[in-house]
C-alpha cells in the first residue's frame, strides 16, 4: 500500500485531509506537533482523530523560544475582529497576530524527513487559501514553492531517486471554501466531534477567534449543525 505523511492538528481542516487521503488509498502516518501553543486541547483532538481513522500517529515536540505570535504568547491578546479585518473581496488588510513565523516551513521540513525516511510518496496538508486567516504560508505559491525544495533538495524528489517515485505535496483543500470542506468532511465520515479548531483551550470552543468564525461560516453556509455546539 501507498504510504503518505499527512499534518494533523485535529482541526476540521486537517481532519478532513487525513480522511480524504484514506479515501486515495494511502496508508497515513500523522505528525501531530507540539510546538508551544495556547493549549494541548488541539493535539489531544489530533490524537482522537488518528486513532479514529485506524492511522499511526507521533507527536512531535519543538520549541519556539522567540514566540513571535498571540498563539505562542499568551500575554498578546487573540484577535476577534475577523470581519472587519477582511476587504470585500476576501484579502486580509493586514496578516493576524496568530501567524506563527514560518511555521508551515517547519512543519513541512519534518514531515518531509519522515516521508522519505519511511519511503512515502505523498505529504498530505490541510492549508485553505480561501475562507482562511491570510497567512503568507496557506497560498499556492508557497506550495509551488517548497515543491521546488523537494525536487532539488532530497533524494525522494530526486528524478534519479533510487526509491522509484517522487515526493510531492498536497494540499487538497487550498481552494475550497469552508462550505465545501465541511460537506467533504461530512461525504467522508470525518469525526468532526473530535475535532477543535479554537485557539482558546476552554471546554468549549469561544465562537469570536479567527478559527471559530471561520468553522462557523463553513457550518453556516453547508446548512449543518456544528457537533461541538450541539447538546
């Protein structure tokens, strides 16, 4: 079986890439990182969701001692005016305090060693560059990007690479709005229970950060009950 390295962080997003890459037929094998967030309540939900879907999953522990984000340093204040920051069509005005500094690149760099240590061809990410919080490392340029890394940089992406195939990177969901990811997710039978998307780590999600009002749109628009709102 086709093996794959898929990013978890136990949101709806990255739930839903990690069904949709079961659905292609790749046995997955998560990376689930903490890294100094808020709470752990996300990598909890990381963990539920691997476990759910039958998949191998490990925890990865960085730290960021420089900070440089209201998700890394609990004395900056979360946004939660994500409407008004917001143009009309869709472009952020400015890139939010919960942009961690290049945090896809390193993320991306592990899974990258992984995938070719254990000989997978596919890096599964759930980044949306359409209902997301406008982070310069959610866009298809950065992925057309990094793929350049992978080509020139490793053996695995090599076009000589003894493994017989390349390593590429997907991201499925990059221009789907949150509508269709939480009807793919729904199609999929992704345990959206399990799933926190907060940047608060209370027992329920707060409803007013980014992350909230933008799985609430989704939820919205696809005419769904969010089950973390539900009795």
């Amino acid at each position: 079986m086709r093996k794959a390295v898929v990013l978890l962080s136990g949101g709806l997003d990255s739930a839903t890439t990690l069904y949709y890459a079961k659905s292609k037929g790749y046995k997955c094998h998560c990376l689930i990182f903490e890294y100094g967030q808020r709470h752990k309540k996300e990598v909890k939900s990381a963990k539920a969701v691997a476990r759910q879907a039958g998949c191998k999953s490990q925890v990865i522990k960085i730290n960021l001692p420089w900070k440089g984000s209201s998700l890394l340093d609990k004395k900056l204040e979360l946004p939660k005016d994500y409407e008004l920051r917001v143009t009309d069509y869709g472009l952020r005005k400015a890139i939010p305090s919960t942009y961690v500094p290049a945090r896809n690149i390193i993320f991306l760099s592990f899974a990258l060693s992984y995938a070719e240590a254990i000989g997978a061809e596919k890096i599964f990410i759930g980044a949306n560059a359409v209902d997301y919080s406008g982070y310069p490392d959610c866009r298809p340029e950065f992925f057309r990007a990094f793929e350049k890394v992978v080509k020139v940089g490793t053996r695995a992406g090599s076009r000589f690479s003894v493994l017989g195939s390349r390593l590429n990177i997907e991201a499925p969901l990059i221009k789907k709005s949150k509508k269709e990811i939480v009807r793919l997710a729904k199609r999929l039978k992704a345990p959206l229970e399990l799933t926190w998307s907060c940047y608060e780590g209370g027992s329920r999600p707060c409803g007013v950060c980014d992350s909230c009002a933008l799985r609430a749109k989704g939820f919205r628009a696809a005419g769904l009950e969010d089950p973390l709102y539900g009795s």
